[in-house]
C-alpha cells in the first residue's frame, strides 16, 4: 500500500493545502463521491484546491481500513468552516483509493448527501437535500463553482501557465 502517500494527502487535506492535494493525483486521475460523481484529470485536484480556498479550522482524523500497493479502503472524519458563512461542515467518509506510479489514480468517496447536505447548505439542504433534484441542482451549481475557479485561474497565471 501507498501508506506515505495516503500520510501525505491527509497531512495536505489537514492543512487546506490544496496545491499539495492536487499534487497527489497521477495526470489521468478520476475522482467521484455524490456531489462531484465524475472528475477527470486535472478537475480533480482543482475539486481540492475548491475546498480549501472555502474551508477554514480544518479538524481530521483518518483510520486505514485495509490496503495493498494497487488499492487502499480509508474511513475518514472531517469538520471545517465555510469561509463566507462561518458555517460549519461534519462529513463521514469511506474512500476507495487505486494507485499508479505513487500517485493516487483513482478515488471513490461514499457519504450521505443528506448528512452532509444539512450542514454544507443549512436549512435548504435539511429541508430538500434528501430530493433527488435537490441533489443534481447542487452538483451543477458545484461544477460551475469548479469550472469558473480552473478558469479565473488559468486566466491569472497567463499563457502557457505563465504569471
């Protein structure tokens, strides 16, 4: 199992340090859980890097469940602050990772959308987050905030990446 690098991403996740999560991923990388249910390469390490520019007084903890050099099952507990609302967020994850060339190629994260849904959007979510449309409004209104942020910044660093 990659046990340095799982150290390495949660060390990075406690941190909210968004570039060293991005960092983590091979460049072929998929991510999946029920708000963002298919990133694919560098989308991923922007859906990090989304994060943690939102989140503040990130607490973690992390147990590995079972794993080899290809895969890794991981149960993490996460609590952090919405940087414009102060609002705070609990989540309880069970994460499936693959590997390939020490970087994660593969990520699989399961969590109640409702659960997460009441402390994430308040009471829009404890009221309608259980609705499936509730569910797909969130996800397109998650993937634009994705799209615009990969753009601004992309838009920042200039041609070819340069600033």
């Amino acid at each position: 199992m990659s046990e340095a690098l799982l150290h390495r991403w949660f060390d990075a996740l406690a941190r909210l340090d968004g570039e060293s999560l991005a960092a983590c991923y091979h460049p072929s990388a998929s991510f999946s859980d029920p708000l963002f249910p298919d990133l694919r390469g560098a989308r991923v390490g922007w859906r990090w890097r989304m994060l943690t520019r939102g989140a503040t007084g990130m607490k973690l903890s992390y147990d590995i469940l079972h794993g080899d050099e290809r895969k890794a099952v991981v149960r993490w507990r996460a609590c952090w602050r919405l940087a414009g609302s102060g609002r705070e967020v609990r989540n309880e994850v069970l994460s499936t990772f693959a590997f390939w060339d020490d970087r994660i190629v593969r990520q699989v994260d399961e969590f109640g959308f409702w659960r997460w849904s009441r402390s994430s959007l308040g009471l829009p979510g404890l009221l309608l987050g259980w609705i499936p449309a509730r569910r797909r409004a969130a996800t397109r209104r998650a993937l634009a905030q994705l799209d615009r942020l990969a753009a601004t910044q992309a838009a920042a660093d200039g041609p070819c990446g340069l600033r």
